[in-house]
C-alpha cells in the first residue's frame, strides 16, 4: 500500500489565504493556477506541415490529438488511452506518429499509430530499461536509433527500432565506456563519446561498416559538445566547444583531422549555450547565448526574417520556434516574458499568418504578476556574481520578506523569463533573489571549475555574500529572509539553516541532498561513468572524508534553530528515505519547528499533479507563518 505522511509540527495551520495582490484585487491566486498540468502541450508538426500533433486529456489521461492544419483547423484525437497516459511524441512521417507511455513499475514501452486508420501497435514490448533517444529523432527507412541499457544497467548499447515490425536489431555494442552516441543525416551511427569519468574521448567512423577511431581527447572541464552532422561535408559536425578557450563558442569541427576548422560564433562573456540546427538541411540556422536575457545571433536571412515577422505580431515577447515543416514555411512557436506564461503559436510564412493553439497557462491570463530584473553584486573573494530578483507587484510601503532561491545543479544556472515558483511566491507578497553562484554553467570553463569541492565553501559564500549585499541595499526586510530550493538548492537551504541561522528566518528544502556520503555511494549505476568526475567536483568520500562530511547537513543538524520545512520523494534514487526520517525526527527531538511532506511513490521531483499542489500549498503556509 502506497504510504503518504506528512507531519506537520508547526503549531498553527494557516487556511488558503495569505497576505498578497492578484491583479489589484486584493487576493492571492490559487496554487493550482500556477503548477496544474497544461490542458494541452508537446505540439509537433508533420514533416508535410499539413498535421500538428500534441497532448490533451482523455478520460483523465494524455492522449495525442491531431489538428488538421489544411482542413479548417479540425481537431481529431488518435489514441484512448485510459490507464497510462502518452509521455512523448514525435513524427516518424507524414502519417504516424512513434510515442510512449507513463510507466508502470518502471515498464517502458515505445508504440506507433498511424494518423488515418488509429492503429496503434507496439514497437517495443514492456521492458525495465532505461531508454535514450538518440539525436536526431527521425525515422529513416523504416527505423530509427536508440539505445537502452538492457544488457547492463551501467552502459547503453545502440538498436535500430523498426516502424514496420516489433523488433529491434542491435548496431553498437557498448564497451562500457561510452555515454553518448549520434547519428549523422541518414540515420547511420558515426559519432560516440566515450569516458574514463575524468578525460572524454570523441570517437568517429565515415560508416556503419568501419570500427570507430579516437579522434580527440580533452579532461571533463574541456567540451566538445556535438550538435549535428554537416550537410556540406560527411566529416564535419557542429559543435559547441571551449577547447583553447574559457567560453563554449559554435565551432565546426573536421572528424577525420579531429581539428576544429573554424569559429562561427563566439561571445566575450557568455558561453554560446544553444544552436539553431536543422536535422533536415544539416545546417545552423542562429546561435543562441544568455547575457541577462536570451539573445541569438542569426545566421542565415531566412531564419532571421522569420523570427522578425512573428516578432512583428508579438511585440514585447521573447519567441522560441519549437518545430517546423521540412519546407521551413510553417513553424510552431512559443511565446513569454518574465511576467507571462506566453502561448503557443502556428504561423505560416506563405500566407503571414499566426494563430494562438493553446495559451501556456490559461488560468494566469491577465493576471498582475512581477518583472524578473537583472542584479550583479561582487563576491567577497572580487568575483562578479550574477542573479536576479523579483519584487512583489504591489508592495504596501514597507520593506517585503525575500526566499533566496538557489538553483539545482549546481552545473546549472537561472535564467530570465517565466518561471512559477517565482512568481508563485511573489503573488505572496515575497520577494524572489536567484543567484548564479560560483559553479554555474554558461560564464566560462573557469567561473564553472571555481566551484569545484566548494559546496559548502565558496558556493555557499557567494549566496550568503548575496544576501548580506541585498540587505545593504535596503530593499529588504534583513529580519524576514528565508532560504528555499530544490535539488542542490535544497542542500543549500538546509547548509544555510545549518550555518546561517542568524541570517535566515526559516528554510526550506525540495528533495535536498542532506548527507553527500550517499549520493556519492548511491549513484544510479547509469551515471558510474561520471563518479570520478564527481569526486573531482564534489569532493571523495575515500580520501577527503572531512570534506564531504564538513559540507553534509546530516552532520550539522544540531546548529539548526530556525524552522524547517522538507518534501523528499520515496523513490528519489539521490536521497533515502531512511536518512530523511532521522534528520527530521533529530529537528523534532530539539523542538524545531518541522514540516516534512513524504510522498513515497514519486522519485526526485514530484510528477503527480495533486501532490504538488500539496507540496506548494504546504509551502505557501510554511513562508507565511514564519515571514510575515
């Protein structure tokens, strides 16, 4: 029997309503407004460009629906599935679509269904396997690439899936060294990476038929990243790359010489984070890059014009093309601003017109909500740290509380746009300070690598040293501050109860790591090519003993004084449930005010929609009670 508790030790529990503004009347919106699943989302467009597919609710389900561009915009559902819902979805032609499904005690399976006569048919029978899908996802003669760890949890070998039979066949057999494979234009396995945990190594082949070769080695701070084949020459890839360099660039890069051949596009400050490529043309369309906000740098007039005609109809809004037709004329468009969930878009070029599909989130139309702006503050060592904080839409005269908001990760980093945790909380009266601290990714190899083995050192000092700047800014109230994440952000907000107590009010930690001892014990056998990388950035719980136990909350519980609040997942491969318990009921023994939200059956993050309405409704009462 699936097991749900959650203890809820604070004294007082505060009903639905806290103090805050929506849209200048006076109340706050709804927690389901902001984390309910999307009524329908995942829009893909045939290659034909006649047929956009995406996901809506059947019978409480995700089912795929059909929109029939050229026959009046009809919408047709293709699939009735009642007991698991429809995960992904793709086009494998003009006529079916390849999708799977949720699981079911980690039962995966991959199905075909033709668009015209509803067949639906395995491709793949249930397996508990973990499944990649190998760039790019295209059907080519009657298959596609993908690879699954079946013969050993630890490493995934390669199989052509066949559309027009249950079966798959094997290609490449992993040695067990090799984490990512790609395939070229035509759909041939020609590119893999391989990994001793600390140095990667690019292996290429001109064919299916030839042995892969060792092209070129670089250590895990220096990348490689590949983006496709080029249409140009067989031998040639796209690449993002920071080898010679502190800043990934878009690179073009010779397989066979294993020498990069030329820079298309660099930044002084940013890594180039994203590339406009074309599975069909073979070809880079933009480079795209985070200063504070997106940018892209086009690289063809055609791509260009088409984001400056929708921009046109979209004035004031950040665009994102998420599909297209092969034809490059009709495109699927998202739209969004820090303070608006956006929509999504068809529009076709031949006739210049757009049409809203589905609002990204209907319930938050024309609501008041907080603009996202941009902050720099230097680190006590002389860095320059980079973040973001949102004020309440409508504070009432008086300094507001803030949750500082670390991101997980941490080799990851905050961006600008729209995000519902944010504004989440400050439709609660909340300010919101995200920090890109030491570590983060998209400044450079250095800004990354100076984060190594400092979880609880410098990272922790550049938040902290955030915070101290904040309160000298004055728009703050220093006696209100509160710490929340998820992930690494939660193992902050519970390394800043440990440590900080005098500078935080409460915390609050999401599927936080609490002993770093056994995430490093416990890493999901697909990941054990990366653990000695994660000794190198973590820390090794073998020789460096001190370290990883000075940084774990697990051992530092008694410096806690201020209120707690957890939710950990049952199944989160990271945490244990076991270890979560003893820390909450060591807080419960020395009286500190505790909410701990269990939900066995979800794993790091929670998927089940009720559950995270629980998970921010609970969360919405603890920031309450404890900053206002």
């Amino acid at each position: 029997m699936v097991r749900s508790v959650v203890f809820l030790l604070v004294a007082v529990s505060i009903a639905g309503h806290f103090i805050g503004c929506d849209g200048g009347k006076g109340r706050v919106i709804p927690v389901a407004d902001f984390f309910s699943e999307p009524e329908q989302s995942d829009f893909r467009i045939s290659p034909n460009g006649k047929y956009i597919a995406y996901l809506g609710s059947y019978e409480g389900q995700k089912n795929i629906y059909i929109i029939h561009v050229d026959e009046g915009r009809r919408h047709q559902r293709i699939t009735s599935e009642t007991e698991l819902g429809v995960q992904s979805c793709f086009w494998a032609n003009d006529d079916e679509l390849i999708f799977t499904k949720d699981k079911r005690n980690d039962s995966l399976q991959v199905f075909a269904v033709n668009r015209s006569t509803l067949g639906v048919r395995h491709l793949m029978l249930p397996s508990t396997v973990k499944l990649r899908w190998i760039s790019p996802s295209k059907v080519i003669n009657h298959g596609f690439l993908i690879s699954l760890n079946e013969r050993d949890s630890s490493v995934f070998d390669v199989y052509r899936l066949r559309t027009d039979a249950c079966q798959k066949e094997l290609v490449a057999r992993n040695p067990g060294n090799i984490i990512k494979w790609y395939a070229d234009l035509d759909g041939e396995l020609r590119l893999a990476i391989a990994s001793d945990s600390l140095k990667e190594t690019m292996l290429y082949r001109h064919s299916e038929k030839e042995p892969f070769r060792a092209v070129v080695s670089n250590n895990f701070r220096n990348s490689i990243m590949p983006l496709g084949f080029s249409g140009e020459n067989r031998s040639y890839i796209f690449a993002l790359s920071n080898i010679n360099r502190d800043k990934l660039a878009l690179v073009e890069f010779d397989m066979e010489t294993g020498k990069e051949v030329r820079t298309i596009y660099s930044h002084p400050d940013v890594d180039i984070d994203h590339g406009g490529y074309s599975i069909d043309r073979g070809e880079m369309s933009y480079a795209s890059y985070f200063t504070w906000k997106q940018q892209r740098h086009f690289l063809n007039k055609h791509t260009e014009q088409v984001y400056h005609k929708i921009r046109q109809k979209l004035k004031g809004y950040e665009l994102n093309i998420l599909d297209r037709d092969t034809a490059r004329t009709r495109f699927i468009v998202r739209s969004y601003t820090d303070k608006d969930p956006g929509a999504i878009y068809y529009y076709d070029m031949a006739t210049d017109e757009l049409t809203k599909l589905a609002d990204n989130n209907p319930a938050l139309n024309n609501r008041l909500l907080a603009e996202m702006k941009p902050v720099t503050y230097p680190s006590r060592d002389g860095r320059q740290i980079h973040g973001y904080l949102t004020m309440p839409p409508k504070p009432k005269g008086k300094k507001p509380p803030v949750i500082v908001y670390p991101h997980s990760g941490p080799s990851d980093r905050n961006r600008w746009g729209f995000d519902p945790e944010v504004q989440f909380f400050a439709n609660r009266g909340f300010a919101v300070f995200q920090v890109n601290y030491r570590g983060s990714t998209g400044y450079g190899k250095e800004f990354w690598a100076a984060g190594a083995k400092e979880w609880g050192g410098k990272i922790q000092e550049d938040i902290t040293d955030g915070v101290r700047w904040l309160i000298k800014k004055g728009r703050i109230d220093s006696a209100r501050i509160g710490i929340y994440g998820a992930g690494f952000g939660g193992y902050s907000a519970l390394h800043g109860a440990c440590f900080h107590s005098d500078l935080y009010a409460c915390a609050a930690s999401y599927s936080g790591f609490i002993n770093l001892f056994t995430i490093l014990k416990e890493v999901p056998p697909h990941l054990k090519p990366y653990l000695q990388m994660y000794y190198e950035t973590v820390g090794n719980p073998e020789t460096e003993p001190e370290l990883i136990k000075s940084m774990s909350p697990v051992f530092h519980s008694d410096q806690i004084t201020i209120p707690v609040f957890i939710a950990q997942g049952g199944r989160d491969s990271w945490s244990t449930v076991n270890e979560t318990n003893q820390f909450v009921q060591k807080l419960k023994k020395r009286k500190i005010p505790i909410t701990y939200i269990l939900r066995e059956e979800e794993r790091r993050y929670f998927r089940n929609e009720e559950n995270r309405i629980l998970l921010y409704t609970e969360l919405g009462k603890f920031f309450d009670k404890h900053l206002k």
